[in-house]
C-alpha cells in the first residue's frame, strides 16, 4: 500500500508514522472467564484485535510506502481479512488520522487516496484537538504557581474569604473537618480554617457555593458526610459518579469569574504539607503520616473562563443525569475584550471521560504532552505521582533515540498507592534501559529520583519517603504544565495497564491542566520561576545560582544523589536537598539496602 499525507494546502507532511493494520476476531483463553464477566459487567469486553502489518515514514513529499507478506494475515480468522492505514504523530503514539473503514485485501499493490491533516494538528506546542487551531488560549493572563499545599491552601482561604457573588469548586475528596490553615506560637499549631466553615460562612453572607464531588467506588466516598455538613445550608453539593475504573479527578475552583484554581491534592488532612516536608508535622494528620509534595497554580485573567466551563459543562451533565434536568446553570459568558491583568499565554486542556460532557471524550492532557515530549531539544523534566502510562515511556525513548544530547529528569514515587503500580513502573524504567539504582547515577540521558525527608532528634536519626503527588512538567524552559493528571493510563488516556485483555478506552479520567506555551516571553518567565523553584527544593541550593554547568542538568542531580547516598553511609548522616535515585524494590527497608544504606539504629518510616 502507498500513497501521500499533505495539509489542508495540499503541501506534504514530513516525518509521520503511517502504520497498516488488520483486523479481525482472535482467539483468547480468557473468553467467557470469570475475569472477563466481571469486568464486562463494567465496560464491555471485546476481544478484536488490530494487529500492525507494516510501518513507514512519510519522505519529504509526505510519500509513504508499507510492504507486508501474506503470512502476516496467520493470527486473523477472519475470512477476509481487511486493513485500515493510520497516520500517527513523529513518535508513533498518538493517532492523528485514518481511512473511514477497513479495506478488504484484494490486490498486491493499492495506491490509497491522499489523506488531509491540518498541519497545526500534526506540528506544533499547541494542542489543537484535531483541528488548525488552538485550543482554549489566552495571553491576558496572571499566573501564580503554588509549590507545596501551605502556599495553595492560603490563597484558596484568602479566595473564599473575599468571595462576593459565586464559589464554583471541584474536588476528588473532601473532609468535613479538613485544616487548610494555621496560626503558629512557636511551634504549638492551632487551627485557623476549616474550609467547609470558610465555604459556610460564604454562604451565609449571600455566596452561591457550588461543589461537585468524585463518586466512585474505589475511593471513600465524602459525598454524605459533605451533604450531612451543609443540610441546614445554601451550599449545592452533587456527585459526579463514575461507573467504572475511571474517576473525576479534576480540582478545580473558581471565584466570582475572577479567579480560579486548578488544585493538586485532595481536602484530606493527611495532604497538608509545608515545602520543609518536616517528620511529624502536628499540622498533617494522623500523627506519623508521609510529607507530602504537590503543585497547584492560581489563574487571574481569560484562563478563568476555561476553568468555569468545565465546571458548568459537568454540574449540567449531572443535572441531565440524576436531576431530571432540574438545577442547571448558565455556562460563563466570555468577553473577549476583558480586562487585562497580565500578559502570559495560558492554554487549559483537559482529559474528558467519553459520554459525558461530549460523545468521543477529550485528550487534551495527552496531546500536550505528545506535542511538547516531540519537540525537546534540550531537557524534559517530569515531576509526577505516577509514571506508568506507556505512551509517554514510548515517546521518551523514541525522543532519546533521535536525540543523544537529550536529558531527561524524573522525580517519582517509590511507594505509589496504587496497586500494581509499583511493578507496572519498574517495568516502564526497564524498557529505556534502568534496571538497578547504578543505572540511574550512570545514564548519560535519563535520571529517576525520589523524595525523602531526614530529622535529628535527641541523636535519633529519622528517614522517610516524601510522596510526590505533583503532575508537573517542563520542556526546554519553553512548554510547562500543571495540573490533576498522572502519567498513568487513566489520567491520559484510558487504564492502559489492563489493555491487551480488555476494551477500556471508555475509562478515562475527568482532569484538567494549565500549560504555559512559554514560546512566548512571558511564560518562558514564569516557566524558568518553576523550575527553580522545585529544584532548589529538591536539590537543597539556596543561595548560589542555580546554573546549568558544561556537565548538563541531569549530570548535577546525579551528583547530589550520590553525595547524598555517600552521607547516609557515614556514622551521621545528612542529605542535602532530597533526592536519591529510585529503588525498584519493594518496601522502604529494601528500598535503602539496595541502595546500600543499612542502619538498625535508624528510625525507617513508610
């Protein structure tokens, strides 16, 4: 098969995957099974196949030519096979075009019609959605990046406290007793708000409070001790439900169409965490819980609007769903000569889990990420609670194949609390080539390391993993994104870490992030504030320039690690700043022998 990949101008596409596939019924061991019923129960199973047959490269004329045997047909019982040709990104992982249907095989040489993509769709930072243009962005913007949640948690206080018309928020979960912050008398903390006070008291002063909840069976439901809460309150609360594997993960806030929040962590008292990730923080409860690091962003300015529609678009959806149409509200109106407040580029994107808030669903997350992973010249960072969605493992090898000066950081978690996502990571580190912690400090492109926090207390030495539970990433300080979602299936894509047995593109997560398209000046500020900001902390520089030296970026952070490796051997230990490379064992004991460092006097925490 041969034919052309030209733009809607008729001039050819260089460098696209175009991939034939067959398709057709196979045979599995696991039809009628008992797993199988089970999860049909949730999302129906389906055992078809697309099996590739050939894979090219489209030439300077956007030609591409996919030569494939008879043989390659054997696995298909179909009696007539047929084939469908797929146009996929540079990297081969994300789908940007294909043939309506399948075409029954017939002939040894098919010449196919040309197939049209528009070029901003197949090029680019910016995510477009399948079409020419972007995607909600605005250049009026004022950004405040929030590092750690007593910093985020603040400014949503200070939000809800000078709210006047409307409080728009979205949550996965909520306690009622939840601490955003506290008041300090030399270290004897005391409760300052309670956020479902602070929302009450809005309420009670004429605010319309709105909030919608994650239900879901996986995870505790705080939808009726919420609705308990606010009875004998104005405050509407409603759940979004999730029939299945996926989740409304999106934490979001909006306030008076004037400010609005994309949030990292839940309203759980055991999320609380100062940027020290101090042991035993009295303010993170119950007492001897992990530190916790995490990333929001605070937006003033046109990327408002998106953050409103979202929520509009899903409290409507529900009303549809469970309320008989009744309570629906008018989505934002956008003035698009608003009032400027500042002058960085902002594109919201968003994953949409299929039927709701539209029939196919959104990939935005994910196109972001294969757009800007695409385009890395110098370094990727990624700062993530999970790291298991296979694509993005696919397009960071395939970039650092084509790119030998490429560098890529990670910062993970070593004790992920999903099950399964432990294996399913370490199988991820394997397939760009780390197998040991060694592998880590020696890699000439790629490094993954893990937080860990120390305290010295009356001689006792205390270690302890802190959980990153960020979803941040930077490219070349020129693309940047904050926001809900994991690296993992899910969040992206659909649960990948099942695919192969089941059909799960219907479990996708509702998520939001902000990126900063930094090709413009402006975020390219904001950008490189980031960046430092969170490797200052992590790395423990304070007061020298934080400089990229001859040796790269991913060179200087495997020298603190193994500094800090080193001083945990020694008869007192210290680490500066608070990174290790990752261990692919299993528990926090195991995870500091094969780094080598054994101590039974020391106090080890999970």
């Amino acid at each position: 098969m041969e034919g052309n990949v030209l733009d809607e101008n008729g001039h050819p596409l260089k460098g696209l995957v175009v991939q034939v596939e067959g398709a057709g019924k196979i045979e599995s061991s696991l039809k009628g099974s008992r797993v199988v019923k089970a999860l049909d129960k949730i999302s129906p199973v389906s055992l078809k196949d697309q099996q590739v047959l050939a894979e090219s490269e489209t030439d300077s004329q956007g030609h591409y030519r996919l030569l494939y045997s008879p043989d390659s047909y054997q696995n298909i019982l179909d009696d007539k096979p047929t084939v469908q040709v797929v146009v996929k990104d540079v990297l081969g992982i994300s789908e940007l075009e294909k043939t309506e249907k399948h075409i029954a095989v017939s002939e040894t040489m098919k010449t196919m019609e040309d197939i049209i993509i528009p070029r901003k769709w197949a090029e680019g930072w910016y995510v477009t959605l399948g079409g020419s243009r972007k995607s909600r962005f605005t250049t009026d913007n004022q950004v405040e990046v929030l590092v750690d949640n007593q910093l985020e948690l603040e400014r949503v206080v200070e939000s809800v406290e000078k709210a006047q018309s409307y409080i728009y928020l979205t949550q996965f979960e909520f306690e009622t007793d939840f601490i955003a912050t506290f008041t300090s008398e030399v270290d004897n903390f005391r409760p300052q708000a309670v956020l479902t006070r602070t929302l009450q008291e809005a309420a009670e002063r004429g605010v319309n409070v709105k909030i919608i909840l994650n239900e879901n069976l996986a995870v505790p439901d705080s939808y009726s001790q919420m609705e308990e809460f606010f009875q004998d309150s104005s405050v509407e609360i409603r759940e979004f439900k999730s029939h299945g594997l996926h989740v409304m993960h999106a934490k979001t806030m909006v306030v008076d169409g004037e400010e609005a929040y994309v949030i990292g962590s839940p309203f759980k008292k055991d999320y609380w965490d100062s940027p020290q990730h101090i042991i035993k923080d009295p303010r993170r409860q119950p007492p001897g819980v992990r530190p916790v690091h995490d990333v929001s962003i605070k937006l003033r300015g046109g990327a408002v609007y998106h953050v409103e529609e979202f929520f509009c678009q899903m409290w409507n959806y529900i009303a549809r769903e469970e309320y008989q149409g009744q309570g629906k509200i008018e989505p934002p109106i956008r003035n698009p000569v608003s009032n400027t407040v500042g002058k960085t580029p902002v594109q919201m994107v968003r994953s949409v889990t299929p039927e709701t808030l539209n029939e196919e669903g959104e990939l935005g997350i994910f196109e972001g990420y294969r757009r800007a992973l695409a385009q890395a010249k110098q370094f990727i960072y990624l700062e993530n609670q999970f790291l298991t969605n296979k694509s993005i493992i696919k397009a960071l090898k395939s970039v650092m194949d084509r790119n030998h000066d490429l560098e890529v950081i990670v910062v993970m978690n070593e004790n992920p609390d999903n099950p399964g996502y432990k294996g399913w990571q370490n199988q991820c580190l394997e397939r760009v080539g780390i197998k040991t912690f060694q592998d880590i400090l020696d890699h000439p492109q790629i490094g993954f390391f893990t937080l860990w926090s120390t305290k010295w207390e009356k001689q006792n030495f205390t270690i302890q993993p802190v959980y990153v539970h960020t979803k941040v990433a930077v490219v070349d300080d020129i693309w940047a994104t904050v926001g809900t979602a994991n690296l993992d299936g899910s969040s992206l894509t659909h649960v990948n870490e099942l695919e192969g047995f089941f059909d799960l593109e219907f479990h996708r997560n509702m998520e939001m992030n902000v990126i900063l398209p930094g090709v413009d000046r402006y975020a390219s500020d904001e950008i490189v504030k980031l960046r430092d900001s969170l490797w200052r902390e992590h790395l423990g520089i304070k007061e020298q320039k934080l400089k990229k030296t001859g040796k790269g970026w991913l060179k200087l952070w495997q020298e603190v690690a193994e500094q800090n490796l080193k001083s945990l051997k020694q008869s007192h230990p210290h680490m500066t700043g608070q990174i290790l490379p990752y261990s692919s064992e299993e528990s926090v004991e195991d995870q500091l022998n094969d780094l080598g460092i054994k101590n039974s006097a020391w106090d080890v925490l999970d």
